[in-house]
C-alpha cells in the first residue's frame, strides 16, 4: 500500500493511499460506506499511533475501492508522507559512501598534496570497516516532499543530494526487541538529505554535522510512504538518480545488506521512539556528488527512483548571492535575479 498525505486545492490535508493513478481519501472513502471516519485513518499522525491495528483498517477500507472513487494523482499535490516527523534519525550505514566520501572531503578541504595522500590512505580503511548504527538528530521541521525545492543557503557553494532508504516507525517502547520492531514498522520511503560540503569536515571532527545539513528545505521525503506488506526485501531495491540532463548514478540499498530493518530500528529504541520518528539508513554509494565529485547546478532537475518505493522529483534552488567557499570558487554559479 502506498501512502499518501495531500493537498486538494484549498481544502483540508488529506490522508489516503495510491490505487492504480489514483489517490483514495481514507475519510471520503469512509464516509461513503458507514459515514464514518475511523479515528486511526484520520491523519497519518492518528494512523502512525495506531499501528499495528490501523494498517489493517486501512486495507479492510480499500479492499472495496476502485480507481473510480479517487482523484487522478496529477490533480493534488503531494506532501512529504509524514509532514511533521516526530523526530529525524540520520545513519552512515554504508562503508563505501563513507570511503569515497571521505576522500573527497580530504582532497577538497586540506592542501593539495596533503588532500591526496590523506585520502588515498583513508579510503581502502574506511571502506572495509563496519560500522555500528550510530546517528544523529536532523531537523525534522525542514521537510519538503514531491517536485519541490531544495534550499540553497548563502554560505555554501557545494550543495549535494544524498539518496538514502528511510524507515517510518509508530510508536516503539525504549529497548524493543527486533519482533517489536518490526510490529511498530510503518513502512519505507526515499529520503533525500541535502548537504552543503565544503563546510562539513570541521563539523565531522568537532561538533558533528550542523550547517553542512541543518537549513531550510533540506529534507526531501517522498514520495508514497510504502508499507512494509507492499517491500518483498528493502535491502534489494536498484537506486537510479537522474540530474537534469548530464546523466544518471546508480546504486542499490543492498549496501545496507549488514544491517536489517528490525536491527536497525531495535538499536534506535534504546531511546523510546515517537510514532512517526523516520530513520534514515544513509547515502547509497555513488549516487551522489560527494562520493563522485561531481556538483549539483543552480535549478537542476533531480530525480530519485528507488524500484517499489516510486520516485521523488526535486529542483535544485539558487542562491541569492554568489555563495561564499573554503573550496575552490566555481564560476559557474550565478546569483539568483533580484526584484
């Protein structure tokens, strides 16, 4: 089942599922059978605390629905599922991401000769060492989803993406057990983490990541909230990033493979975990500009398809001022008009 939270011209936020090209409204759905909306299907907050009863709700709802009783998807606009996360848990589950990018942040950040030799040594070590889940807290309240933009803040010239798998959980007791875990799973969806990179290595080695992630519009989720039922392996999925016209990256969340959901999310509870807390599980290696340095453009077309989780369309912003860097200037970033 594919999730969906919407907007409908100037009425209320709805809350539904996709069914064919099609978005279901869980209320007018409802209504029209017993004039009623159950409490768990009305809002995806109300559906999140619910779990695990509300997801059998939701599909005893639509086992009757046909697409005749929805709205064509191109007709709303979708909102990131979960609109206001409860709290945002961002992990580095992938060795290599954290090998290439490494690198990068090395050669780009430190003396020349220096930037090379410190990454060449770094990358074949950091690329064979697992890694425990650790993360950090996101800004939550910086969500866009579907064909929305990303914030360009002044201060960096080396904006990227970073494509990851999230999980959404409901409401997971502090020390669950993995079969708790995977009760309390609400499902998955695409996770964008935008990032300015050339002020992230100080932050990594001092107060972790800050200004290189915390800034307006920077949390891209979209664009279905997908439940666990509908994802046959999570950790099998093909990643495929298209920018504008220059090309596309590809990559897979088989790179979490050491990591399984329920682990995941068990470790996670060592804190109690509010209904609607998303975690994301890191950048998939090489799908993005840090891992290949390769850098996003001013209004830059972005898509993200993660196969079964659909795709999430998003523009790059442009900054207002020519943005100011520790790293080489590049001449190809014009301020955006004034007036």
């Amino acid at each position: 089942m594919r999730l969906v939270t919407f907007e409908r011209g100037a009425g209320p936020v709805g809350f539904g599922a996709v069914v064919g090209d099609v978005v279901v409204d869980f209320a007018d759905a409802a209504r029209a059978r017993t004039g009623a909306v159950p409490p768990r299907l009305a809002s995806v907050d109300a559906y999140l605390r619910g779990l695990p009863a509300s997801l059998e709700e939701a599909h005893q709802l639509l086992a009757g629905v046909v697409e005749a009783d929805g709205r064509r998807v191109e007709s709303v606009r979708l909102l990131p599922p979960v609109p206001r996360p409860a709290a945002l848990l961002d992990c580095t589950l992938t060795p290599r991401h954290v090998a290439n990018s490494t690198a990068t942040l090395l050669r780009r950040s430190l003396p020349s000769g220096v930037g090379r030799v410190a990454g060449w040594v770094a990358k074949p070590v950091l690329g064979r060492r697992p890694r425990g889940v650790r993360y950090y807290k996101g800004n939550h309240n910086a969500m866009i989803g579907d064909h929305d933009t990303i914030g360009w803040p002044a201060y960096t010239a080396y904006l990227d993406i970073e494509p990851e798998l999230a999980v959404v959980t409901g409401a997971v007791p502090c020390g669950a057990t993995r079969a708790q875990a995977v009760e309390r799973l609400a499902g998955y969806l695409i996770f964008n983490d935008a990032s300015a990179r050339d002020v992230q290595l100080p932050e990594m080695f001092f107060t972790g990541p800050a200004s290189s992630k915390d800034f307006d519009d920077s949390n891209g989720l979209g664009p279905y909230l997908v439940t666990p039922d509908d994802v046959a392996d999570p950790l099998a999925l093909d990643v495929t990033v298209g920018i504008s016209d220059r090309g596309t990256w590809v990559g897979t969340t088989a790179d979490y493979a050491m990591h399984p959901i329920d682990a995941v999310v068990a470790i996670a509870s060592r804190r109690s975990l509010a209904a609607g807390t998303v975690i994301g599980m890191g950048t998939i290696p090489d799908c993005c500009g840090l891992d290949r340095d390769e850098w996003l453009r001013p209004n830059d077309q972005i898509t993200i398809t993660f196969d079964g989780l659909g795709t999430l369309h998003q523009r790059v912003g442009t900054p207002t001022t020519p943005p100011g860097t520790r790293w080489q200037r590049r001449s190809d970033l014009a301020p955006a008009p004034r007036g």
